[in-house]
C-alpha cells in the first residue's frame, strides 16, 4: 500500500506491484496502474522511462 507521501514514480512502481499480484500479468494493463496510483499518462512515462 502507497502513502500521500510517496512520489510519483513510488506510486506508479507500488501500484504495479499490487495489480500484478492481484491480477497477473495479464490483467494489468497501463491505464490501470495510472488510475491506481493515481497518476496522469505523462507522469507514467515521463517517470519510467
């Protein structure tokens, strides 16, 4: 589970984490990790790229 505190790249890799282990790799798309943490598409790729 993420905090308010987190940045944005810790949300983004915290959110990854959870979907992956509630889903599988199958079921996480990128859209999904963005709207759980909560992120904009830019940040998404601006952050981990």
């Amino acid at each position: 589970m993420y905090t308010a505190s987190m940045s944005t790249p810790e949300r983004l890799i915290e959110s990854t984490r959870e979907l992956l282990w509630e889903r599988g790799y199958v079921g996480t798309s990128p859209k999904a990790i963005q709207q759980h943490a909560g992120a904009g598409q830019g940040s998404m790729y601006q952050n981990l790229a």
